[in-house]
C-alpha cells in the first residue's frame, strides 16, 4: 500500500460475503481495502487491523467502538455502519473526533420473520432432535405440538413483529401484542388484540420478542415474567439477547420451563464455546441469522461500500452526525 492510499477496514465479515458486491470493487479502485472475518478481540489485534485506518466498515452491532477503539484507530475518519440500530457505537465520541458516521437502510424485517417462524416450527416440531435421532440410526417417536388454534403473543409490534403477527395468522394462530406506544387500531390493523404483557405471558402458548433494544426493554423478561408463562409454552427471540434475563432464563430452563426456547441473539456475541445454552436440550439455537440471507447481506453491503466511496469523492451520504 503506499503512504497516501485512502484505508478501508471492513470487520466482522465472518460470512465472507462483502467482496461479492459492486460497489466493492469499485471502493478496492479507490482504496486499499482490508476484510477482516474474525471478530478482534485484544488491543494489538484492533491496533494491528485499525490503527492505519482512515475508514471502517461495521457489521450490524459485531463489534463495539468506542472509546477504547477510538483510541486505537487514530487515523479513523469515516465509519460506514451496516443498518441503523447503533447501541454498540458512541456517535457523540466519533462526533467529538470529527468522524463521520453514515448508516445504511433497513431492510424489510421479512427474513427475521421468517427466521422467528423456523425457530418456531423447530421447537413445535422438535426438528433438530428428530433429525439427530434419524442421523443415528433411530426412528424417533416424538410427539409435536400443533399451532393452529393456539395463542401466539408478539412482544413488539414493530417493523419486524407486525410481520411475525400476519404470518401467524397464516397458521391460524389467535394473536397478542404488546408495545409501550401499541394503539388498540395498530394491533387490529396486524390482525392481533393488544394485551398487557402479563396477560400476554399467561394467555399465550408462543412468545415472540420482537421489540428494541433500550434502556426500558433490557431484562424485561426475567425470572417472575418466565413464570407467568404457560408449563410447554415456547419462547422465541430473534430481536436482541438482553431483553431477556440470560440468568433467569438458564435457571427456568434447567427446571424445564419454558417448554422450548428458540434463540437467535445473545448477550455475548458470538456465543462462547462453553456457554451453558449449548448443554441444553430444550433449546435451539442460531448463530444471529436473522438478517443474514443473501439478498439482505447483498443490499446492505452495497450500500456500505457505496456510502465509503461518497465519502472519498467527498460527498458523504446517509450521515447521521453531519456536525462531525
């Protein structure tokens, strides 16, 4: 590289997907671009891949940057952030740093919904553990569960959850919805009967989390919400992992209730090797694929790569602290 090559480092790129895109090697014409697939986890591996940096490209909330990461990547002067959701980067730090910041749009929600109905039928179904069975050579006997004429209750009926609600219906599943701005008419418009979320813990056979993550929504499911559900209900969640107490829910597990969870979002990302999650039967578990298909990855990558190159030719767009 010579010493006046604009930098771009793209991290967490673990499904090796961004170099796909148009608009990449278009960005590779006007920069030196680094694709980093492992998540950096010392200060001399983020030194190592950062320091020289004058851009990043930021997977959804992968990797935090802040404070520490800014100190190391004093070279940074662009970030490109995949989606909008940003609790894991300080914008008013990179403002301070005159970093600018621009996102990329969000996408449907369809492939999260989808992903939440997967989960869903995996659990009712006990897919994993009938296939495991197969694979060794048995012919299990298991018994599902049926979800028509159920109750399923959606936490958050958002983007995402609005979708989660209508497919639902689909299966002729009865549904409830809870939200702190939920109206009675939004909830009807999704074919759904807004409920408290006690009366939605109680009432339903499947809960679906599908609200934001906040300062108001961090363990708003722990231990006393987990026993108002119903003995053999599932639980899914595909929206964030601290909105459920892991504790809480680790111990409710091992005394075998809920009756399946399905999971797709953790407190810690990725989720460690030895994580007492991975040792529980009654819990199937995805890797944060909610939003990983490849249309979406498409989409988001381009838009990224499109956002650096603007910043190169020196007309940022999609900026979300234009003081910077």
């Amino acid at each position: 590289m010579s010493g006046d090559r604009f930098r771009v480092v793209v991290l967490d790129d673990y499904e090796g997907f961004c170099t796909t895109v148009p608009a990449y090697e278009e960005a590779a014409g006007l920069a030196d671009v680094e694709v980093v697939e492992r998540k950096l986890t010392t200060d001399e591996e983020w030194s190592a891949a950062v320091g020289d940096a004058h851009a990043v490209v930021l997977m959804r909330e992968r990797s935090p940057f802040r404070e520490r990461e800014f100190a190391l990547a004093p070279s940074l002067r662009f970030i490109s952030q995949i989606g909008r959701g940003i609790p894991h980067l300080d914008l008013a730090a990179a403002t301070r740093r005159g970093i600018v910041v621009s996102c990329t749009p969000n996408d449907s929600g369809a492939s999260t919904a989808e992903l939440t109905f997967a989960l869903m039928l995996a659990l009712a179904r006990q897919v994993p553990s009938v296939s495991k069975g197969m694979r060794e050579g048995a012919w299990p006997p298991a018994v599902g569960m049926l979800l028509e004429g159920r109750t399923l209750g959606v936490i958050g009926l958002g983007r995402i959850g609005a979708k989660v609600a209508r497919i639902g219906r689909a299966f002729d599943l009865d549904i409830l919805a809870t939200g702190k701005t939920l109206t009675d008419e939004r909830a009807a418009e999704a074919g759904a009967r807004r409920v408290s979320l006690e009366t939605l813990l109680e009432e339903s056979d499947v809960v679906s989390v599908n609200c934001r993550l906040n300062a108001e929504t961090t363990g708003l499911i722990s231990a006393p919400e987990l026993r108002r559900m119903k003995p053999g209900a599932l639980l899914i969640n595909t929206a964030r992992g601290p909105i459920i107490s892991e504790a809480a829910l680790i111990e409710s597990l091992q005394r075998g209730h809920p009756g399946g969870v399905g999971l797709d979002v953790y407190d810690e990302e990725p989720l460690p090797p030895e994580h007492p999650l991975r040792g529980l039967d009654n819990v199937v578990l995805a890797s944060h694929r909610g939003y990983a298909v490849d249309r979406i990855l498409h989409q988001r990558y381009q838009s990224a790569f499109a956002n650096v190159i603007g910043f190169i030719r020196g007309a940022p767009v999609n900026v979300i602290n234009p003081e910077a």
